[in-house]
C-alpha cells in the first residue's frame, strides 16, 4: 500500500496577525519587537514610572486600548498589539481610559502584575480568501494520505477548512480525522495533522521544560506524537516547529532538536516505525538538524528519486532556504518511492506559482509544501 506523507507549514488559516501582513520587514519585526517587550514588562512583579511609561508608549503606538465594534470598525483595521484586561467586578485594569474612544487619555493604573488580570496579544484580522482557497489549492494538489499541518489557529479551524474550504470550496475529498492540541505559543500557531487513517493517539510535550532554564516550558510549540493505524505497524510521527530565527536563540532551537532526538530514540523502542516532520527552522547543516541526523535518521530530499529545488521556503533555491523537513528512520527510508515539493503556492522570484497566486497577499504560505510517497 502507497501512503503519501506531507509537511506543509500553512501561516494559519483563516486569521492571522495583523503584523505578519506588513510587508516591510522592519516594520513587522518592530511591532514584534515591542510586543515582546511590552509581554516582559506586564509580567514584572511591580512597575516602575519608567515601566509604566514604556506600557503607555505602546499602548499608544498600536492602539493596543481599542475595543472591538462590528458596527463602527477601525479604518486603519485592527490593532496590531491588544490588551485583554479583566471584566467589571475583577481585579482592576492594567490602564484606565477618558475622553474620546479614538483618542483617549490613557492613565497605567496598575502597579505590578498582581494587581491586575489580563494579557497582552498580538491583533488578528481575517485572511483574503483568495490566500485561504491557495492553501486549499495547495492541500489539494499534494493529497497526501497523513499532513502534518503547521501554524494553524486551533482543531475547529482545521475542520473547518477540511470541510469548508477543501470539501465544498474545492470539491475535493475531505479528511475524515484531524487532530491538534493547543501549544505554548501566544500567537495560538500550533501543530496538527489531517489523516486518511484513524489517528489512535497523542502524546503531547507541552510541560518538557528547558533544562538551562527549568521555569521555562522547552517548546515554542509542542512536540506531539501522533500514532496513526496502518494495515500493520502504527506510524509514528513526531510534529514539529522549533524556534523562528526572528528575535533567534539558537540554543534554545538546539536544546529542543535534542529533545526531540530523546522523544524520537523513545519512540522508537514501541514501533520502528518513527518519522520527525515540520519546520525545523534551520538548514540542514545547522547544529540543531545535526543533532537529530545523528541518530540515524534521514532527509527525504536528499532521497535519490528527489530532483527538486534544495530550499522549502521563499525562493527555494538555495540549501539556505531549506526550514522543513521529513526525516525517516531505515526501515522507513527503504520504503520510500517517490519524493516530491509543492511550490506553487508560493509569491517569489523565480517560482513558477498557481495561476491564482498573483502577489505576497494572495499566496497560500511563503513554505512549500513537502510529500514523499512510501511503501507500507
């Protein structure tokens, strides 16, 4: 029996934050920036006048006091940074307001992060559904028999576009099992998994800690394990994003590739058939890939029947490029058939896209989407 086994980091679904449709990236990177700022000083046991004056500056910056209103919607859209804080009758607000809604005053009454309930997030606006119908287009096209999907908002979402973009957008044949766990990432960017075959069980990693940092949970994501039943052995396969390389830490990226290597070598004494699929966020030549081709697993693009281009992300030419990855085991690596990219749905110089695919704002994802065909 041929199983198709894809990875296909997706940027979310149907939403998605507003700062990572800026198309300057100094300007994405400085709304982040400042979020993760702002996120450090919030959890701070008391405010100084300096941190309460550097939560009023972004605040302000990124409207971050704004209420949503359906009825009388922002011209200039959502805020890229919200400030959730708790309903009447709780714990006091990080910040009060007076004056007009579009131009408060705005005083930090909060003095410490005890004082208040609530949390800072990034704003989200909805995805064109040009780029939602590519990301179908791009499901479809591959129509692998098990994806792992990354980057994807929660499991309704993906049932939602299994049903309603893939099925009736598409007409093409929807999954009959979908699986995701919500992950430690904020963002709500999380790792989950489209199958043909009954997925029989999860073992999530959300609680490993970073072992230079035991307060700190190790995954920027998670690290699930999905057991998938086949004819005979169960499939194993180890979902993964590690670490961005924006605001990198690379040993924090390293540190979760040798734990996903611990997590592998485990899962491989139950079943030997194992497989690591994702975004690894770093080249094949990078310390993090290493620790994880060092047990003995392999790429499938360096797999004799792969002719493609070296890279998984933006132009996808040069080994630079390369972020994703499914790596097989030797009894696995035997059975392979066929290795194959799905490109198409990405905006780049030197990419051959969907006809439907005419800019950075209509593309599916800025990651191809990588298949291999396997004997089980």
């Amino acid at each position: 029996m041929t199983i198709r086994i894809a990875t296909f980091n997706m940027e979310n679904l149907f939403r998605r934050p507003t700062a990572f449709r800026l198309e300057n990236p100094a300007d994405r990177e400085k709304v982040l920036a400042d979020f993760a700022k702002l996120v450090a000083v919030l959890d701070l046991p008391t405010y100084s006048d300096a941190d309460k004056a550097e939560i009023l500056r972004i605040v302000k910056a990124y409207r971050a006091y704004e209420v949503d209103d359906p009825r009388h919607p922002d011209p200039k859209g959502p805020p890229p940074i919200v400030v959730n804080q708790s309903r009447p009758g709780k714990l006091t607000g990080l910040f009060e307001t007076s004056g007009p809604p579009k131009t408060p005053h705005i005083e930090i009454t909060a003095t410490g992060r005890g004082s208040w309930t609530g949390w800072a997030e990034l704003g989200q606006d909805d995805l064109d559904m040009s780029m939602v119908r590519n990301t179908g287009r791009v499901v479809a096209e591959v129509d692998a028999d098990i994806l792992l999907t990354v980057e994807v908002e929660d499991r309704l979402t993906l049932e939602r576009f299994n049903t309603q973009v893939l099925a009736d957008a598409l007409g093409r044949r929807p999954y009959p099992y979908n699986l995701l766990i919500d992950g430690n990432d904020p963002r709500g960017i999380d790792i989950g998994i489209l199958s043909r075959h009954p997925i029989t069980s999860v073992r999530s990693h959300l609680f490993d800690t970073d072992p230079d940092h035991p307060a700190d949970r190790l995954f920027s994501r998670d690290c699930p394990e999905f057991e998938i039943q086949l004819d005979g052995t169960p499939l194993v396969i180890l979902g993964n994003h590690l670490k961005s390389k924006f605001r990198d830490d690379p040993e924090l990226r390293l540190a979760q590739a040798k734990r996903v290597a611990e997590i592998y070598r485990a899962a491989a004494e139950r079943t030997p058939h194992v497989m690591v699929a994702g975004d690894l966020n770093d080249d094949p030549e990078s310390e993090a890939a290493a620790q994880l081709l060092d047990t003995g697993l392999r790429d499938v693009m360096s797999h004799p029947s792969y002719h493609g281009e070296p890279g998984t992300h933006g132009q996808c030419s040069r080994l630079q490029d390369k972020l994703d990855y499914l790596l097989l085991p030797p009894p696995l690596w035997h059975e392979v058939q066929h290795v194959g990219l799905e490109t198409r749905g990405i905006f780049a110089d030197g990419i051959k896209s969907f006809d439907t695919v005419t800019s950075k704002l209509t593309e599916a994802s800025d990651h191809a989407a990588l298949y291999a065909d396997l004997d089980l």
